[in-house]
C-alpha cells in the first residue's frame, strides 16, 4: 500500500519517510516568495553549470560530469530537465546492459584494439616530433598562449 505525502503530494511507501531534499523543496515551495526565488535561483545555478559543461567539451574539463550535474539541478524544478534525465539513464542502463550481455571474446578484443590504436597513434606523434620537431602553427600558437600568461610553460624541446 502506498501513502501520499500530503506536503509533495508524491507517493512514499509505508513507515518510509520523504526523502530531505522533497521535504526542502516542499517547504520552499509553500510560500509563492520563496518558491519563485528557489526557481530563479536554481534555474540560475543549474544554468551557469550546464553551460560550463557545454564549454568543457571543447575545452579541458569534465564535460559530460558538468551538463550531468546542470541537468541534474535543472530537474529539481523544471519537468523537461527531469525527462531529459530520466532518458540518460534509460540509455546508461541500456549500455551497462548491453555491455553485460556482450560475449568476453568480443569485450577483449574491442579493449585489445583500442589499446593498440591509442599506442600506434602515441607513436606516431612521438615519431613525428622526434623526426621533424614541433610544427610551425604549434610553436606560434604556443607563443600566443604564453603571452597571456606567465605560469604556460616552455614546449618539450625548446
């Protein structure tokens, strides 16, 4: 038998109680004030950390965790974000699945050939380097970035 939370209006199993951040956002909701502000603010929060996520996925960083997070702040008051959510990890369990489900052989194999590409492609650039040292356009744009900043150190080799 399940029993309705009469603050969240959400079902909760019997002798269980809400979990704290449903009771939070219950209360924070209560008044029309606090409720319109929790929803700017975390539109805000979520926002700037889904758009650092975007931004991270062209530059160094943590990406996919970023829009992870920003979505998952989204979803606490926006029922898109919450779908958007929802279907991630429909498609994450769906991937653990199949990859359960995959034959040992397979799995080896795949894991043995990526490993190969990444050492082949490793020592082509070292190869490369060695051979014909660092290209032009590097060596310029690497001098850009130090003229930014102090702390960018030297190319390897320079």
């Amino acid at each position: 038998m399940t029993v309705t939370d009469e603050s969240t209006g959400a079902p909760e199993t019997e002798g269980k109680p809400p979990h704290v951040f449903k009771r939070l956002h219950a209360r924070l909701h209560a008044n029309r004030l606090t409720g319109a502000a929790t929803k700017v603010v975390v539109t805000l929060i979520g926002s700037l950390v889904l758009i650092a996520g975007l931004i991270m996925m062209v530059t160094p960083g943590p990406g996919i965790v970023g829009i992870i997070v920003g979505l998952g702040i989204l979803a606490s008051e926006w029922e898109w974000a919450q779908r958007l959510v929802d279907s991630m990890k429909d498609k994450a369990m769906a991937a653990a699945d199949r990859a359960k489900e995959m034959d040992p052989v397979v799995r080896r194999r795949r894991i043995f050939l990526t490993l190969l590409v990444l050492v082949v492609v490793t020592a082509a650039v070292v190869g490369y380097l060695a051979l014909y040292d660092w290209p032009g356009f590097a060596i310029d744009s690497w001098d850009w970035v130090q003229s930014l900043h102090d702390a960018v150190p030297e190319l390897p080799g320079m």
